[in-house]
C-alpha cells in the first residue's frame, strides 16, 4: 500500500477498538464518496472455506489487505484530529478489489441480505435486543463513533450507501426477525445522493411508511430521525441536497407526529447554517466524526425512552 501522508490517530489501534475491524472488515459503501462511484455497500464476513446450507448464498469476503485498508479508513474518519481527505485513498490498490467485489455483490444480494446474516441467527439464539438502530453508513459506523452507545442492548444494522429502498427489503430480517423493542430508522442521505437511480420523494415517503406499518404491526415502537445535513455529495457535486432534506424532514417530523411516532431531529444538533454539517463536526460534509457522534448522543437516549414509554 502506498504511504499516505496523514495525522496518525490515536484510535489507529484496532485492539484498543476492535469494532473498527468487525465493521470495517464488511463496508464499503463509505468509498462511494471516495471513488467518485455510487452505491458501494457492506460486503459480508464469512469463515474461510465455510459452506452455507443449500441453497443459502454465499457471502463475498475481501482479503485481509483490502479489509486492513478499511479498518484504517474509517478510523481516520471517526477522529476529529486527522487531516483525513478523500484523495488519500483513492487509486490505492485493495480500491480494485473493493470495487470488483461490489459489483458482485448488487447482482446477486442488491439489498446485501448477506452483511448481518449470521450475526442475526446468533443473537436470536439470545435475549431480543431493546433497540435496533436500521440506516446507512451513518449509523453504521456510529458503533465507533460513539460505542458507548451499543453497550446496552443497542444493535447496530446499518449499511453503509444504502437507500430507504434497500433498507425495506432487509427490514424483516434485520429488524423484524430480531424482535426488538424499538427501531430507530434514519434514511434518506443515500436517496438524495441517488446511489441507486432517482429516488422521489414520494417514493422516499412510502419507504418510511411501509417499514413503519411492518414494526408497529409486530408491536415494535418507531424512532424516525431526520435526514443528516448535508450541504453537497462528494461524489455526486452535480446534486444540491439541502432544500430537499429540509423539506423532508418537515415531512418526517409531520408524519412522525401525525402517528404517534418518536422524532429525532439530529439536523440541528449537527449544523450551525441550517443547511450543511458543520465543519468542526466532519471531515467530508456528509458523516460526522466522533465529535459529531457526541452531539447525537443525548438526543438518541431520550428518543429511545419515549418510545420504550
């Protein structure tokens, strides 16, 4: 791999903060951004040589270079000390693995079924969680961000580049199955982003309805977040996303109110100008670094006490 020069953090060990490779090890969505792509997502970890059931897919997995490149990668996105930038990523080698195994991977498992899998066939086997937090590469690594968070019954399935569309798809498995007490939903970044194709907003709206009608029809209670700020997409500078964000979520604090659901507005915890996330907060516009996690943290409590109420 070729050196790149940056601050070093002090979060770069992974056995001081082994989430980093579990989650790491599994997503690739967060390089969309990067490489000027759209919709890269998680690839799912598997044992080596492991035979699935019959007829059960059979998870893709990256080598241990490519999946060392991504531990790195987001823990130099998660600390607020690093000089982090795109451009000290792309045209690194373990990139064309990562790619070539994507696009494997959205023609086989579009919704990526595979990523939480074998992790939800073991955490059935215990206790049900108390909250699962359902989203895309925001939540996903919001595990490191702030971890303290997912010490208490919290489970994490987000998936990094993920739609409100892909997100319904997996809603059984990954939230339905798991039965939890709540969901905490946040989508729309990757809808805007158009990672999957134009996204409306009416069919935005009837994603967040549908995976509404399918918890609460299994008696879990609903949190909807608002869309992040975000005043541009690396990766798609052709979009100007504040004005839609703004206007959905009046629609999902509306409709939130409307059917006696849990708002969360991390909006404006996370942005000084009402449209973009504010600089101190992120390293690229789009995912907050753990400083932006910390704002999020007390609203996310109190939201989930609401709901367990």
């Amino acid at each position: 791999m070729v050196a790149r020069q940056k601050h070093l953090s002090p979060f770069r060990n992974l056995d001081a903060d082994p989430r980093a490779s579990k989650v790491a090890g599994r997503s690739l969505a967060l390089l969309a951004s990067f490489a000027a792509l759209t919709g890269l997502a998680g690839i799912c970890e598997s044992a080596p040589n492991a035979q699935p059931p019959e007829g059960q897919q059979i998870c893709a997995q990256l080598n241990s270079g490519a999946r060392a490149f991504l531990d790195e990668l987001i823990l130099d996105m998660l600390d607020p000390e690093s000089d982090f930038s795109h451009l000290n990523y792309l045209g690194e080698p373990e990139m064309k693995e990562i790619q070539s195994l994507d696009m494997d991977r959205r023609k086989s498992d579009w919704g990526n079924l595979c990523q939480y899998r074998d992790d939800n066939m073991i955490l059935m086997t215990g206790p049900a969680p108390k909250v699962v937090f359902l989203g895309d590469s925001i939540t996903e690594f919001w595990s490191i961000g702030d971890p303290d968070l997912f010490e208490q019954g919290f489970i994490n399935r987000g998936i990094s580049g993920q739609t409100s569309s892909q997100m319904l798809v997996r809603f059984w498995q990954d939230v339905i199955r798991l039965q939890p007490e709540v969901v905490h939903i946040m989508a729309g970044t990757n809808d805007l982003a158009e990672n999957t194709g134009y996204v409306s907003d009416e069919a935005f709206k009837g994603n967040i309805e549908a995976m509404v009608t399918l918890a609460r029809s299994h008696g879990i209670g609903v949190i909807l977040a608002s869309i992040p700020p975000a005043g541009s997409f690396g990766w798609r500078p052709d979009l100007n996303p504040p004005e839609r964000i703004s206007a959905l979520n009046q629609w999902i604090e509306e409709y939130s109110a409307q059917n006696g659901l849990v708002f969360v507005d991390y909006h404006s915890l996370l942005t000084d100008d009402g449209a973009k996330m504010s600089e101190n907060l992120t390293h690229d516009g789009v995912h907050p670094h753990r400083e932006g996690y910390a704002r999020m943290h007390e609203a996310a409590l109190q939201a989930i006490a609401k709901a367990q109420k």
